[in-house]
C-alpha cells in the first residue's frame, strides 16, 4: 500500500494547485519511498535520493533513477517527503534549496502524526510559502527558491552531532543524539573472549562495533552492516583498531551475507514505521545463523516483551539469556 505522504506530495499537481513540470525539466525527489504514483502528464526526469537500503532496492527495481545521496546542480524542481524526524526533514530541504536553480519550485509533504504542520510553519517564517494544500491526512506546501539564506539557516540549526565518547551522528539516525540504552546494556555483557572475525548487525553509527573494537583483544576482523547509508558514513570516522574493518550497506533481511564469523553482535530494529513488528528481529536472527561458523556465538539485546526466544530455540543449537535491565533483555545464542 502506498503511503499516504506519499499521495499527498502529488496532489497539487493532480487538483492544479500547481503546473505541471515541462518535460524536459530535472526533478529532484529527496526522501523518495517505493511506490508512488505520478500524476498524468508528470513526464520529466526523475533524479530519487533515498539511503534506506530496501527502499532504494525498490525503487532501482522499478527502473528509476536513484542514488543514496544527492547528486548534481541545477534542478528545474525539488520534491520533498518529510518523515518523523524533524532535523532529518529540515536538512532535506536546504538540499532541496541549495540544488534546485533559482526561482526553482519547492513542494514538500508529510502526514500530520510526522510534525508536518509545524515544518510548513517553521519554513514559512523563513521564507514565504506560495501555498499549502490538506490531503490525505497530511499537507502539502510549496514555494520558490529565492536565495540560499534559509538553507544556511536550517543547516546552521541541524549541525552533526558528537555524542558520549566523541562518536559523530546527524538527524535522522537511529538514537543520534544519544548512545542508546540497549546497546550499552549489550555492550557491557558482552564476554571478554571474544576474537576473530566479527560482524555487527544493524551497526548503525558505529558504537557497538567501536565498543567491540576496544574490548577484543583477540579481534582479527570486523565487519559492519547497516541499512542505512548515512549512519554508515558516520560508522567510517566512528569505528577504529580493527586489523581489518569493512563496511557493507546491505537490506540483511533480503541480501546475502557472504563472509562467515566466529561472533555476531547485534542491536536489531523492531518497527516499521510506528508499527512494532517483531518479525524484522527475527529475521535478522536468521540472518545471523547463517553468517555464524559452526559453534560461532549471537549476541543480541531487544526489548524485553520481544518474543525472540522461539526463533533461537529453531535456528541455534543452544541459546540463553545473559542480562536484563527494566527495559531490556541481552540473549546469547550458539550456533
């Protein structure tokens, strides 16, 4: 089902509130999720930017254009689709600016449960908005771009971030203002043995892999794989003193891991969007089974009610709870 922000950014276009672009006319689609529909006679050139490893497979899939982060000048048009995280959609925006030619329309959507009602406010007092239009249980607003001052002023309010230990993140990443609970809680259980080579799943902007870097002395690899494209960059300059250190931006649940490992740590996501689903968790679970040597050990932290206990028992030889916290429970399991 097509996400309803989605709907909403093409509406203007769809009830007139907004031309059609010409045809030969380069659009540029920040935040582009798989499944949208273009408006009839929407025919120019699409450039999608999307850094969500499984959205971005999606929307190749489909044969669009797309890359993890913005590319080239010069853009007749920017879309953009604002999401949850408020510094994430500002940042999206002063891209929008900065690439678009001057005078370039700007339309931006987002659903009302996301903030998009305060965004429209935000950037109307600093530039003014040519209009807004409600569908779709979200806003669409829309303006030209008149000068780089207002992308100056949401990147000088978006500055990345170094949080606890000197690791660098930006808005929009998992826990980017702060080292999150459960990785610390997995962090600090993890045995004092651990060598050879080893992954972290789900690694985010680096932390547990720094941590594990720091703590194996017996260490001779370490792998890191994350989803999404941005926190991975922020994994490069975050994570050191690994003899060898790679760094793969893979979608677990749907590509292979081709390496094999003695240890796998890992921090999983559990929703999709504002639903829990348990079922991603588990997925990577039996992700890691199969990226484990025989006899190679999980560690893994989730939230406490995750019944995650059902898929070790079938995917490992022998599993076991090593910690918990009030919210939190640490599991290790042997492959």
């Amino acid at each position: 089902m097509v996400a309803e922000p989605l709907k909403t950014l093409f509406y203007p276009f769809e009830a007139e509130a907004l031309p059609l672009p010409r045809k030969d006319a380069r659009v540029l689609f920040l935040g582009a999720e798989p499944g949208f529909r273009l408006p009839a006679g929407f025919d120019a050139a699409l450039h999608l930017v999307q850094g969500f490893r499984p959205h971005f497979r999606a929307l190749q899939a489909s044969g669009h254009n797309v890359t993890a982060r913005a590319e080239g000048q010069g853009y007749d048009m920017a879309l953009v689709l604002a999401g949850r995280h408020r510094g994430q959609n500002e940042l999206r925006i002063a891209e929008a600016i900065e690439r678009v030619v001057p005078g370039g329309l700007i339309a931006v959507a987002g659903g009302r449960d996301d903030g998009i009602d305060s965004l429209r406010k935000r950037i109307n007092a600093l530039t003014p908005l040519e209009g807004h239009l409600p569908k779709h249980h979200g806003v669409a607003f829309w303006f030209q771009r008149a000068g780089t001052e207002t992308a100056a002023t949401l990147r000088a309010g978006n500055p990345d971030l170094v949080v606890e230990g000197g690791f660098k993140t930006a808005p929009g990443m998992f826990s980017f203002d702060r080292v999150d609970a459960g990785s610390k809680l997995l962090a600090a259980s993890l045995p004092g043995d651990l060598r050879g080579s080893i992954a972290d799943f789900c690694a985010g902007w680096g932390y547990l892999a720094a941590e594990v870097a720091r703590r194996s002395h017996g260490l001779t690899a370490l792998d890191l794989y994350e989803a999404d494209f941005e926190a991975l960059e922020a994994a490069r300059l975050n994570v050191h003193g690994a003899p060898e250190l790679r760094f793969f931006w893979t979608d677990l649940l749907t590509e292979a891991v081709e390496r094999r490992y003695d240890a796998i740590v890992m921090n999983p996501p559990f929703h999709s969007g504002r639903a829990a689903e348990p079922g991603i968790g588990a997925g990577m679970i039996r992700a890691a089974a199969k990226a484990l040597k025989p006899g190679g050990r999980l560690f893994m932290v989730a939230n406490r009610h995750l019944p995650y206990e059902q898929v070790l028992s079938a995917t490992f030889s022998s599993h076991a709870e090593i910690a918990r916290d009030g919210m939190f429970k640490v599991l290790s399991a042997r492959r």
